[in-house]
C-alpha cells in the first residue's frame, strides 16, 4: 500500500516502488504433460464423467453433441484452455469448433481418436489397483469391449489389440487377456497371441460379494473365463 511521508508539510502518498506484474497463476499448465493425457487419459474422463453431478454430465454431452464431438473432446479442451487462461466458454467452444477448411484446428481438444487400446487399458488398470479401486478398473475392461465392438477398420483392430504391458497383478493379466480373446472369437478375428495365458492356480470371482450367489454366477459365466479359473457373469462387463 503507499505509504504517507512524515515530513512537515500536507501530507502526501508516496507511490511504491515499481514492480513488475505477477504472472497469472497457471494452475492447470501442468495438465498437459501429466499422464491424465497420456495412457491414462481415457481413464481419467471415464473417471470424471462417472464422479460429476447428473445435470453436469449431460450439458457435457449437449455441448459435444452439439458440435459433432465426444465428451473426452470437451474435456480436453477446456482443460487446454484453462492452462491457456481462457477461461470463457467461447474459448472452449472455438478449440472444439471444425476447421472452415476441413479437419479440426491445431491444438484442439478433440482427440484423434476416441476409442481405447487393450495397452491403455493396462495402464489404467494398474493404476485403480494402485488406488484399491477394483470396481472401476473393472469397467475400464467394460470400457475397452464396448470399443472393441465399434471398430471395423483392420488398422484400428490391430492397434486395439496389441500387446499390452502388465497390470501389476496376475489375475487381472489372465482376466484382460481372455476377455480381449472371447470378443475376437464372437467377432471372428484372430486372437492376439498374448491372449493365451494359463489359468489361474486357483478359482478367481472378481465380484462375487456374497457366497450364496457363487452358483449363480458360475452358471452365468462364459467358458472362455472358467477354463481359465475366472468367474465373472457375461453381463458384468456390458456398458450402457
């Protein structure tokens, strides 16, 4: 604050000494080297998405559907725009905006694609186990069904299904691998090598809460996870 002088006289503000301008706080800057956009970023909106408020979710999907994108695409991109210190939402709305001239603008928050890669899948697995939370990495499972299912193009498939690193736990490899091999056999595509894993030691039921439903679920799970000493009802992994 200025300060008042002591000399006799009127009293007079002294202004204080010039200093430069601090720079605007960048709060979301580190956003855009994290692992949110790397392996795990898909991990990271389905985590998000799942979190947020009913109302907050939907303007999401309003606001992607309106400009012909995904949810992730919008996420990103204010995300981008936040580290950038635009934080109106025209500026969200103009990096997720079509290009006059064909394609999308650079630095857009829409993602090249939107679909998942069994080796992301991985990443994110690993990293829900690291935080106890074997329900969502189950769905990042889910997740990477549904997209399988949507992909048609040879090269996409391939990318899909490449080898994925370890998610840190045995049973979590054999399960990724033989959900990923009894999607490609309902689909008529040849299962990746690294699907063909051994069973496990011993019987493994990812979610069975309550004994009494252990017939239950064996009678609902698929051969392809029995024979490898996995009991998990078909259904657990379909996605809305």
């Amino acid at each position: 604050h200025p300060a008042i002088s002591d000399q006799e006289g009127p009293a007079t503000l002294i202004p204080p000494a010039s200093q430069p301008k601090p720079k605007p706080e960048r709060r979301f800057a580190s956003m855009k080297s994290c692992a949110a956009f790397d392996f795990g970023y898909h991990g990271w909106v389905e985590r998000i998405t799942a979190t947020m408020p009913d109302e907050h979710a939907r303007a999401l999907r309003e606001l992607a559907e309106e400009h012909g994108t995904s949810v992730a695409a919008v996420i990103r991109a204010a995300v981008e725009a936040l580290a950038d210190d635009g934080r109106a939402a025209s500026t969200i709305r103009k990096r997720i905006r079509p290009d006059p001239r064909g394609g999308y603008r650079p630095g857009a928050g829409r993602p090249r694609r939107t679909w998942v890669a069994a080796s992301e899948t991985a990443v994110s697995i690993r990293e829900e186990l690291g935080r106890c939370d074997e329900d969502f990495a189950l769905r990042m499972i889910g997740r990477l069904v549904a997209d399988l299912r949507t992909l048609s193009r040879p090269a996409d498939i391939a990318r899909c299904l490449s080898e994925p690193p370890s998610t840190g736990s045995q049973r979590w490899d054999v399960l990724l691998a033989v959900v990923v091999s009894r999607e490609c056999r309902l689909r008529g595509i040849e299962a990746p090598g690294w699907t063909k894993t051994p069973p496990l030691p011993s019987w493994w039921f990812p979610l069975l809460a309550d004994p009494i439903l252990t017939a239950r679920t064996m009678q609902r799970t698929p051969i392809d996870y029995s024979v490898r000493g996995i009991w998990l009802d078909a259904n657990a992994l379909e996605t809305a």
